[in-house]
C-alpha cells in the first residue's frame, strides 16, 4: 500500500468530508476529490501532506536512500 491509499482510508475513517478537507488544507474541492478518487496519478508531497494535515496526520516521507546501510 502506497502513502496516498494510506491517507485516503484515513480520510474515510474520520468521516471528514471532501469540503471540510479543502477548507482545512487550502486546496480547491476539485483537487481534494482527483486525489482521493484516483483521479490523479501522481499528486504532489505538498498535496498529499495537505490532506493528510487537514484530518490531523502527519506526513513523514523518509526515502530509503537517505538510510544508513
């Protein structure tokens, strides 16, 4: 499962709705419904980290090359 499928079950858990969401992060309804409707393949670390903001996530992206080895 992939950050983005995270964040879309999170978003159905908290019952908020794609409004409400838009509201909290600045981003348009149009936007919040592409993403989480899959309507958009590749959304943005600032979209993605918006939506996950406005339902009281954190976003921690970590790339598996920055790890020690």
């Amino acid at each position: 499962m992939n950050i983005v499928e995270e964040i879309k079950g999170a978003v159905v858990s908290s019952g908020v709705s794609y409004n409400e969401i838009a509201r909290r992060s600045g981003l348009s309804v149009s936007v919040v419904s592409k993403v989480m409707n899959g309507h958009r393949e590749s959304p943005s670390v600032f979209t993605v980290a918006s939506i996950a903001s406005a339902i009281g996530l954190q976003l921690t992206l970590i790339s598996s090359e920055c790890q020690p080895k």
